[in-house]
C-alpha cells in the first residue's frame, strides 16, 4: 500500500521549490562544492586518431582513462557536445553500487547462470573504483555508508527477510531492521521496515566525480574537446585509415576491414579514427540499431537547504545510508556533505518519441508531487525549502542494465542502457566497450549478459501506449499490493520499464 496523499499538492508545496536553482546541485560552484573548469575547446578542421571516444559522463570519461592505461602512446580523442558531466553523470544521486544487474532480484531473473559471476565482477569493478579515486587524486566525498531500502507498504513486511537471504547467499553483509529498528535509523512515519545492505555500496558527488574525470583524463594525455556534438559515424575509405594500437582481428571485429576507419562527423570538423567507443547513453544513438533498446525516461530530483542541527536531529539518520523504497514507483534520498537532504525518483516520464532537451529539464507538476511526498515523508522539517531542482534522461532498457554492441565492421563499441544505475557501472561498461572494440576476448566479453541484447522496444506509437499501460498497472500494484496480469506477462516476456 502506498502512503502518498492522493489529494492535489497545495499552494504550499509549490512555495517550498518556487525560489530552487533550475540546475543541479552538483554542478553548482556556488552551492555545490565545485570548481568548474574552462571548457576544453571544440574541435574545429579535420584530425586522426588511434581512438576517438563519443560522450564526456562517465562512460566516455572511463573508456579514455582505460585506454590510456592500456597503452600511454595511444591517440585519444574524446568528444562532448556539452561540458563534461553535463548528462546525467552530472545530475544523478550520486549512489555508488556495485551490482551490474540493476540489484540482486533483477539478476536472478535475467541471468541466474552467470550471477555469481557478475556479482564478483559487479564488486570487484567497485572496489577498483574506490581505488583509482586515490590513485588519480580525486575527492568526490566517497562515503562507505551502505545502502538502506525502506519498507512503506506495511503487508509486506517480510520482504526485507526475503531480499536478505538472496544478498547473504552471494556474500553480502546484510541486517534486517523491524519498523522500530528502522525508525531508529530514519525517523518517518511512512518507515515500517527496512533492508541493510553493507556491501558495495556508496555515495559521491556526481559533479566531483565527473570533473576529476575529466582532469585525470588531460593529464593522461587525452585530447578533450567540449561543445563538439557528433552529427554521424561515416565509414573512411581504407586507403584513408590510421591503424589502431589493436585494430587486428578478434572478436567483435571483421578481418577484412581492420585496415579501415570511421569518420566522426562533427558541426566543425572531422576526426578520422581507426577505433570509435560511443558513452552517448540517453542523447540520439549514433548506431541506429540502439534506437530500438533505449527509451528516454525524465527524472526530477529536489535539494534542501542545509538542514540545521535541531532538524537533523530531527529525523535520526546516523548511518547517513544512501537510501530506497519498496515502491515501483519508488524513491530515492540521501544526505550530502552539508547536510541537505537530495528526494528524487518516483515519476518516471516518457514523452511521445523520446526527445531529450533542456526544455524537458523541468516540470512543476513533478516537482509539486515530490515536494508533498517529502513533507509527508519528513513533516518534522515542515517549512524548509528547496535550494535546487532539476530533472535529467536516463537511458532506459527493458532489462534494467547495461547492455552493449559493435557497428562499423566492429570499429565502433557502445555500452548503453544503464537504466539510472550506471555511477559505478559505467566504469565496467567503459572497459567492456573498450575490450569489444579492441577484439579481447576476456572473462566479460564471453558473458551472455555481454553477447545478448535486450528485448526491444516496440516502435511509436505501440511504445507511447505500452508505457503508459505499464505505469498505470505500476501504481496500481502499489496501491494494492497486488501485481496484475499485464505486469506478469511483461515479467515472462523478459519486458520492464524502470528509471
């Protein structure tokens, strides 16, 4: 059962967000901790490459810092249409976790056979991350706090019990919380039960992350240019080709155009690559066939002013745990460093034919819908106001999870699909990417979690239709706990919506 008001958000709510900067915290100077660099500039004429990498999140920021890991004499190039960060590495909330199936359940359904595999890669990825932030020097205020998931609908009570015995059987450390040991962790009255896991899970600032990326990435020797959108990949005549460092034959790659190369086709110029990594995620796919396995999906997050001692006593949260609900249409909330609270999540918006731009950034309806749902979550902090508001794509895919592919006679790899869990794994999608293009054939790459695509989505306007379906039968399952017929053949279909 839910236990958000069905009633309209009043006057009131709209107030708490009406002065909030329309921008994301993270990537505020002023409010957020940040120092923002002067764009890299954009790439003007005509260039080569060993390896030319499309998108400055996380993904394309991995993949440069892999490959020069690889090979420090390698030509890289890397390309953004924004600023670094920009997308949604800039704008998520910042939890840092180690599954690579988007949680434990969603694994065992889609991969029973190779989950003890992908949760040992999931934390070992993890574990590398925490790793590279100190070798390169980067302080994104990393914080071990696990992850807390809250139990809302009271008859599900025994869900937490259920969860932890999947977590402990594949090593995780795992306590369940009672309503009382839970609201002892996080005083609210919505709180009637919660799951603890403490493995492999963590919080950063996004925005840090992103920018000391970005500044390990033109130390390393990367050539970075911003405000460079890509229109197209062409395929370059061979005779016009730069070999790459490993463009021999492998998997993913056709022997008889290894000699060749791709033109990345930018407003200004041109760069003529022998190897091409795509990290666009939400943004228009330059491989056509990923149009038919992502969805663009709106979220919209709001930020708190600092809270003040008294109301942060208020509301218990010592463990500081990045934190969830039980919900399909479910929340997600933490602290930072200065002690406001980020509430974002449970409206995930689909908008006929999928178009990502700034004027979808906001949404007062959303933005009036979260700011009840957090007085009814905290009314202890009733009256605060929201400093920040902001909403980002997620690129969406029916199984929850990274999914990836090869183009261009195999010189062009992408990973995509991350579905809203991608702050640790992109960094293992970068390095898949990386593999497929590069023709190695590793431990990962012979996954059929690596090998398969998603199922795919139908086109307009069976896509527009089939969501809203899904959403409606969502909300109805929170509401009565009970999960329909529709939900259940998406189930056996291997078909899902999430953000």
């Amino acid at each position: 059962m839910s236990p958000w008001p069905t009633t309209p958000p009043t006057a009131a709510h709209r107030a708490a967000y009406a002065n909030a900067k329309p921008t994301s915290f993270w990537l505020d100077e002023e409010h957020g901790g940040v120092r923002r660099p002067d764009p890299a500039p954009a790439l003007v004429g005509s260039t080569t490459a060993d390896l030319c990498i499309v998108g400055g999140g996380f993904t394309g920021l991995w993949a440069a810092l892999h490959a020069k890991r690889d090979d420090p004499d390698r030509d890289v190039v890397l390309l953004e249409g924004e600023t670094c960060g920009f997308g949604g590495s800039g704008r998520n909330g910042g939890f840092c976790v180690a599954s690579l199936t988007h949680g434990l359940h969603n694994g065992a359904a889609r991969f029973a056979d190779e989950l003890t595999t992908l949760e040992r890669l999931g934390l070992q990825n993890h574990a590398e991350l925490c790793a590279d932030l100190e070798r390169y020097g980067i302080d994104c205020e990393l914080e071990h706090t696990g992850e807390l998931d809250v139990v809302l609908d009271p008859t599900r009570a025994d869900w937490p019990e259920e969860d932890a015995a999947l977590l402990r059987a594949h090593g995780h450390d795992v306590v369940v919380l009672d309503r009382d040991a839970a609201r002892a962790q996080l005083d609210s009255p919505v709180v009637h039960g919660a799951l603890w896991d403490r493995t492999g899970a963590s919080l950063v600032h996004p925005g840090k992350l992103a920018l000391g990326l970005r500044a390990a990435v033109l130390a390393a020797g990367v050539r970075v240019h911003e405000h460079t959108p890509v229109a197209e990949l062409r395929d370059a005549p061979a005779t016009g080709a730069r070999p790459g460092p490993a463009a021999s034959a492998g998997a993913g790659v056709d022997p008889a155009a290894s000699a060749g190369a791709v033109d990345v086709v930018c407003s200004q110029g041109t760069v003529r690559a022998a190897q091409v990594v795509l990290g666009t995620n939400a943004f228009r796919p330059l491989v056509r066939e990923i149009r038919r396995y992502v969805v663009p999906v709106y979220d919209y997050v709001l930020m708190t002013e600092p809270l003040t001692p008294e109301q942060r006593a208020s509301i218990g949260w010592a463990g500081r745990q990045g934190m969830g609900d039980d919900q399909n249409r479910f929340h997600y909330f933490r602290l930072t460093a200065d002690d406001r609270v980020l509430w974002g999540g449970y409206d995930a918006v689909y908008r006929y034919g999928g178009p990502v731009g700034p004027e979808h950034d906001e949404s007062d309806e959303v933005f009036a819908r979260l700011s009840q749902q957090f007085s009814t979550a905290f009314p202890q902090l009733d009256g605060i106001r929201f400093s920040h508001r902001w909403g980002g794509a997620i690129d969406t895919c029916s199984r929850f999870s990274v999914f990836f592919g090869t183009a261009h006679h195999g010189r062009v790899a992408y990973a995509a699909g991350y579905t809203g869990l991608g702050v640790a794994a992109t960094r293992f999608g970068a390095r898949v990417a990386l593999d497929l293009v590069d023709g190695r054939d590793t431990e990962a790459t012979r996954l059929r979690y690596v090998r398969e695509k998603p199922t795919p989505f139908p086109p307009e306007p069976l896509r527009s239709i089939g969501i809203r379906i899904t959403q409606n039968r969502m909300a109805a399952e929170d509401r009565t706990g009970r999960r329909g017929v529709w939900l259940k053949t998406l189930d056996r279909l291997g078909l899902g919506f999430d953000s």
